[in-house]
C-alpha cells in the first residue's frame, strides 16, 4: 500500500517502522511544519492516510482527506463530538473512515471480555463497580478514549450507572473513572467490581506503542479499498 502519515509524533513515528516492516511505502508524511500539504494529496496514489495527531486536529485532516477521497484510519482520541459530521460527509462522499480510540488487539479483547463481566456483575449489584486509567504524562485527554469506551459498555449493562464521573464518587448511580498521569505509561486499564467481602480486578497494561501502532496499520489493510464507516468490532469479525 502507498499510505500518508499524518502527525508524526510518537505514535507517527511507530506506525512508520511498522508500514516498512510490512513492506508498505510511505509516501507522505505530514506534521505541524507542513500541515498544509493535507489539502493537496489527491495526486498522490494513495491508497490509505493513517491520522494521529492532536484533538483540535483530526477533524478538519479528516474532512480534508475524505474530501481528496482518501480513506482515512483515524486514532486520535478526544475529537468524536464530531462524528456525525464525518458520518455524514463520508456517507456523502461514498468514502472510507475506520476509528478506533484504542488499536491494539488485545485491548479489544479486553472490551469484549468488559462487556460480557458488565452483563454478569449486573446481577451482583453488592459489587459497586469503578475504574483507573493510567498514562503517560504528555496525554491531552482525560479520561482516555479507552475507558469511555470501557465506561459506555458499563452503563449499557449495569442497570445501577446513569453516568460517569472523572473523580471518586459516593453518589452509586454514577461511574468513577480516575485518571493518573505518570512517566512511561503507556496505558493501564483496570476495572474493579469491589463487593462487601472481596473485590474482582480486571486490568489491561499496553507494554508499549507497537501494539497500537501495529493494529492500525492492519486495520489500514482490511480497510483501504472498502467503502462505509467501520471499527475494530467490524475488524474483529473476520476471526470470529
Ligand atoms: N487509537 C489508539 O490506539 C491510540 C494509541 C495511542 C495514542 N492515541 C492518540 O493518538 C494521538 C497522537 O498520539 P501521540 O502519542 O503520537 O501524540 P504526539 O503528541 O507524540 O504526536 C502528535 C503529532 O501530531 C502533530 N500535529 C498536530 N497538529 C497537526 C496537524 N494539524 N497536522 C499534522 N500533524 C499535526 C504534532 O506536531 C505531533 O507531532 C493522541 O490523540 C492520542 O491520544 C491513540
């Protein structure tokens, strides 16, 4: 595949040694210095743009790629107040677009195995359940795209949460997601179901970027020469 980086910081950078090692080429790579090369691509074969930037930015670089009919995967988290403007737009453009807030197989895993203890522990309301997310210390958002999708999943199926809440909580109708920020993280995930005798703890830890920077490039080539709006659970059905 002939495929654009865009943003070409930590998560760029890994996501370019995985395209050479699957024999991809880069052709492009845009960061802040050359931001503006997005709007000029259309001549450039590319087959997929791989966009990990910032939150301010993964809006208008997707609109403008899926407007040069370039098929997007996007993972930049915290900009998805915006999705259904790109819903409509890809619909529009008969375009591609694949979002994950997280890539990494095993953390998808992880969703699955969060949504089938949801189901279970709804029958089990002594257990009062919460969550921790830790990460490294230049993250922009909090909580992480992860554990809004871990979060979304409980309150599908815990008849107890309405909401979530980024702090501790005593009011039990609402989630707690506590956010770290440390040195080196590269993400920790973990779910507690604490009950009056003893407590079930869940925990996903990223070893490092490469699990993330690795799915996305495969979801770019599951992705790149279909059409719609697709996730890691669409990705997923192929092995299930
Ligand atoms: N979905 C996932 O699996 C996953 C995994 C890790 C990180 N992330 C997310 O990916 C994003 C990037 O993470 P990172 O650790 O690489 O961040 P980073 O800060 O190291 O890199 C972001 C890069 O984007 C560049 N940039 C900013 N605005 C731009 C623009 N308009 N055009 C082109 N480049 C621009 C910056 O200069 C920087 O080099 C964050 O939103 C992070 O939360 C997602």
């Amino acid at each position: 595949m002939n495929v654009a980086i865009i943003g070409y910081g930590r998560m760029g950078k890994t996501i370019e040694k995985i395209c050479l090692t699957r024999n991809h080429n880069v052709s492009v790579v845009i960061d802040i210095d050359n931001k503006d090369e997005i709007n000029s691509l259309h001549d450039k074969n590319i087959d997929v743009a791989i966009e990990f930037t910032q939150p301010h930015s993964a809006f208008p670089n997707i609109r403008a790629l899926i407007g040069q009919n370039i098929p997007v995967v996007c993972g930049t988290t915290a900009w998805t107040d915006k999705m259904e403007e790109i819903q409509e737009l890809v619909q529009n453009q008969d375009g591609t677009f694949f979002y994950a807030p997280n890539y990494s197989i095993g953390v998808n895993l992880f969703f699955a195995i969060n949504e089938y203890v949801a189901k279970l522990m709804n029958n089990f309301q002594d257990f009062d359940v919460s969550m921790e997310e830790i990460h490294h210390i230049h993250k922009l958002d909090s909580p992480s795209g992860t554990a809004l999708n871990l979060a979304h999943d409980i309150l599908t199926y815990n008849e107890k949460k309405t909401s979530w809440t980024n702090e501790e909580t005593e009011k039990r109708e609402e989630l707690s997601i506590i956010s770290k920020r440390e040195p080196d993280v590269a993400g920790i995930h973990s779910i507690f179901y604490e009950g009056p005798y003893d407590k079930i703890e869940c925990t996903h830890t990223a070893k490092s970027r490469e699990g993330f920077a690795l799915g996305s490039v495969l979801a770019a080539e599951w992705v790149h020469d279909k059409k719609g709006i697709f996730s890691m659970k669409d990705f997923l059905k192929q092995f299930l």
